[in-house]
C-alpha cells in the first residue's frame, strides 16, 4: 500500500512538473509573469524596506512570485520566475522541489533569490545552483533583511501567500534558467522591470 502510494506521488508530481515550462509560451504569458514579479517585489519591499539595499546592492536577483508546494508523506512543489542583473531582466527561470518525509497540506509563497555576485549569478545561469536538504530562507518581516546572511553568495527570502509556514524551508529545490535570447523574448526596459 505505502509503494504505491509514492509510486503514485511521484508519477503525479512528474507529470505536473512535465506540464510546465520554464519560460511561458505566449506573450501575454511573459508579460503576466513579469508583472507578477513587479507585484511581489513592491510586496516585499513594503513588508521591509530594508530588503530594498540588499536587492540595489547585488548584483541580480531572481523573484518567483508564486510558488505551490504541497504533499501528504511525498511531497512537491513548483514555481516560475524571472532573472534580472543588475536591474535588466536576463531570463527566466523555474524552481521543481521534491520532498519525502512527514508533511501534509500546501502553502503558496513567493520566493526572492538575491545573487551577491557575478560568480553565483553565473552558477545559478548554468544551472549549478541547488539548495541542500538543510537549506532554509527568511521569513520576509520588517527588519528581516538586515539580519540576512548571504550564503555561497546567495541569499533567500520568502513571503508566505497562502497556508501554514511555519518554517521557510528551500532545501531539495532545483533550478532551470533559460535566457531571453533562447526564450525569444524582448527584455522590458530597465526603468520598469527594476523595482
């Protein structure tokens, strides 16, 4: 009963990661998403304005600004983002977590990764980037940036949208990065795509 049953979650959680794309497929998609990164920007920094100069003094960042996540026992999450260097959006990117353990119900959230330098920029480009199973983030609160230490030159915060977080974990998250130019999209100017 219980193979089965992991059997099924994870057949279910490829299936809905194999569904998705890292870059959306229309237009209207793109502009959806880059708005929606806009959104959880203003969000966050209005929550701590303090995360403003960590996110002016990097060197890019990359926001996904809704991430599922949800399991019973097998568990996973997903979500899709947007890449920005030093305030030019640069790609896109998507985030595919798989879990095992004891877990039930799902959450939604937002997630900020703020890339120090060039170097853990470049790792995150060519799909180097992966948090270990310990890996968690800051709960985004006024006051909460400050306290933020960059880890391997990378540190992440997350603002919870929806369902329980009682904590932020990260750990067991993947990353895929695709470039405008391979995602034949145009780049917004710098003026609005840099919050």
């Amino acid at each position: 009963m219980r193979s089965s049953m992991y059997t099924f979650a994870a057949v279910l959680l490829a299936a809905t990661v194999m569904g998705c794309s890292t870059t959306p497929k229309s237009e209207q998609g793109k502009e959806d998403l880059q708005g929606g990164a806009q959104r959880a920007i203003d969000r966050m920094t209005t929550a701590d304005p303090d995360l403003r100069g960590v996110i002016d003094s990097s060197h890019g960042y990359a926001i996904f600004p809704k991430v599922g996540k949800g399991g019973l026992i097998v568990g996973g999450g997903y979500g899709r983002g947007v890449v920005y260097e030093q305030g030019a959006q640069i790609g896109y990117a998507d985030i595919t977590q798989a879990t095992i353990g004891l877990q039930a119900g799902g959450q939604t959230f937002s997630e900020l990764i703020v890339f120090q330098n060039k170097e853990a920029l470049d790792r995150f480009r060519q799909n180097k980037l992966e948090f270990s199973a310990n890996a968690s983030a800051v709960i985004l609160k006024k006051g909460a940036a400050k306290a933020a230490r960059f880890e391997n030159g990378v540190a992440i915060f997350v603002e919870p949208r929806a369902g329980a977080m009682a904590e932020a974990s990260v750990g067991g998250q993947k990353f895929t990065f695709v470039s405008d130019a391979s995602a034949g999209a145009t780049t917004r100017s710098s003026a609005t795509t840099r919050p």
